[in-house]
C-alpha cells in the first residue's frame, strides 16, 4: 500500500515538473528575439582563420548596416622573453611596441580587405583573449561576435584550448564561429557591394531549454534573409524498431510545437533523425547544403569539455558551415 502511494506520488511530481519545464521552454520561444544588428565584433589574430571571419563580418555588417569593431588581441604569454628584460622601463617599453606593432599589423589587415562604405573601428587590446574579447563584447554591448576557429581536437584543445569556445560559452551575446568559407553566400553583387545570402537555415533541438534562444535567432534571420529553416532533432537511442516510428512521429509533433504564432508566411519544416547528434547534423548541414546551423550552448567544466567536447563544438570543428551559438 505505501510503495502504491509512494510511487503514485513520484509519478505526479515527474509531471509537474515536466509540464513547468515544458511552459517555461514554450515562454521562452513566444519571446521572439528579432536579429537587428548594430554593433558586430570580429577578433583577428591574423590567420587565415580570423581572414575567412572578418570577411563574413563584412559581409554581415553591409546587410545589417551596421558597425564593424575590429579587435586584435596582444597576449604577453606568447613572448615569454619579455620576463627577462633588466628593467621595469625596459619592460613597458617592450608592451608598447608590440602594441603598436599590433595596430600597424592590423590596419594593414583591414586595408588587405577593404570594401568601400563599411563602418569600421579598429582597437589593439594588451591581455588574454578569451577574457578580452568578452568584456569589450560587454562594454560595447555587441549584437553578435563573429569568429574564426582553428578546429583543434583531442590533446591540442586540452593543452591549448579554443579561444572560440571560450568566448561562446560565456558571451552575453550570440557568437558566429565560422570555419570554412561559405559555398556562395557572398558570391552575389548589388550596387557595387558584395551581398551576403542566407537560403538555407538548420535549428538543432534537444528539446531542452537551452535550445530556444537558439531558435529566437534562427527564426529571426530566416524572415530577414527570407531563408528556408529546418528544425531537427536527432533521436540517440531508440529501444527496438516497433517503437521507432512512434518516437519519430512525438519527435516531429514536439518540432511543430516548437514554431511560434505568426510564422505562417516563413518557409519552415522539421526533420528528425536516428543517431549520434553531431554527426547527423552535419550530415544534414551537407546534404541540405546549409548556410547557417544554429544552436543553443550551455557552459560546462574546462576540463570535461576539452577531453569529451560538445555536439555545438564538434558542429563548428567539422561542419560545412557557419555555427551560430546562443548561450542561455
């Protein structure tokens, strides 16, 4: 008699909290977050990495009109025989003129890749990157970071870490880790300026609540670009094969849940699939030949994610495209 009651009463609090999880995600998504742009930050360090995310910023701030701030960061770590100098005058002296190497290098970057009409600022910084990049993001009150990632894996990203990870797992604003070059978001030309083009959006869900920011700004740049969206959500583990076309048809009525009133006139779908997250969507990403994959990132230990990473990280390492990565 008390296990009967006992286990009717953990029943009813399971779904108690899964109904208030379920409404606070719904809220969530209801608070459609639109895309408007004014102040995009782009850190370059430089490489063909930051070379590939400037470009895309640039492309990005003349659809949005908006600012670009180009931020080069100076990490003392990487001199280490700046420890050495005889005198603490001998010393600054040192940090100043690598500072002001740092800005020759970086107006002769921009003028590499200059485009006419864009609004652009350009700021050395002397520190860490990750914690530079973030409290100027802050300070300036940035729309969204645009940055290039190395794609490390394994031991390097234990010993060397990912300036981008840190940043989108902590930034207060959305973070566009780009990669690879996109196929031909920029090939278009109007009026002398390079048009960047959104056709194909994918909005990866795990149904959980740091998943709907994600689709605040997927929806958002789908209406502004007047891009196809896909929402996708990817089923890990499913019992047997009697069951699987069940749990793909819940899957599918949650996904339609998901899109908000007032979406009717944006060209949406949903899509589910079997496997391991990562690898489907960028499976997907390929096939869809999707420009832009949208995805939420909650922070997590240092350590956990360098040896195991994450299904948002491992996206940006090996996919196709640009990842845009919204923290809750």
């Amino acid at each position: 008699m008390y296990l009967k009651e006992a286990y009717d009463g953990l029943y009813l609090l399971r779904r108690i909290w899964q109904k208030r999880r379920a409404a606070k995600s719904a809220s969530l998504v209801q608070r459609r977050t639109m895309l408007k742009l004014k102040l995009i930050l782009c850190p370059v360090d430089f490489s063909e990495f930051s070379s590939t995310a400037y470009r895309y910023a640039l492309s990005v701030a003349e659809h949005y009109q908006a600012k670009l701030v180009v931020q080069h960061i100076v990490e003392l770590w990487r001199y280490p025989s700046a420890s050495f100098a005889a005198s603490a005058s001998l010393y600054d002296e040192f940090c100043q003129s690598l500072c002001e190497s740092g800005k020759e290098h970086l107006q002769e970057f921009v003028k590499n890749h200059a485009r006419d009409g864009a609004q652009l600022e350009l700021v050395v910084h002397q520190g860490m990157a990750p914690d530079s990049i973030l409290s100027f993001a802050h300070a300036k009150k940035a729309d969204v970071i645009v940055m290039g990632t190395h794609g490390r894996r394994g031991y390097d990203r234990l010993m060397l870490g990912s300036v981008t990870d840190r940043v989108m797992r902590r930034a207060s604003c959305p973070v566009l880790a780009v990669r690879n070059p996109p196929r031909e978001v920029m090939a278009a030309v109007e009026d002398g300026r390079h048009i960047h083009r959104l056709r194909q959006i994918l909005f990866c869900t795990d149904f959980s609540e740091n998943s709907a920011p994600a689709l605040n700004y997927a929806i958002s740049a789908t209406e502004e670009y007047g891009a196809e969206l896909t929402l996708l959500h990817v089923l890990e583990e499913i019992p047997s094969s009697a069951r699987t076309e069940k749990a793909i048809t819940v899957a599918n009525e949650r996904l339609d849940k998901l899109i908000p009133s007032g979406t009717q006139d944006l060209k949406i779908k949903t899509a589910v699939r079997i496997g391991k997250p990562y690898q489907q969507i960028i499976q997907l990403a390929a096939e869809g030949q999707i420009d832009m994959v949208a995805m939420g990132v909650r922070g997590r230990g240092a350590l956990d994610l360098a040896v195991f990473g994450s299904t948002t990280y491992r996206v940006m390492q090996l996919g196709p495209c640009p990842v845009l990565a919204v923290r809750v």
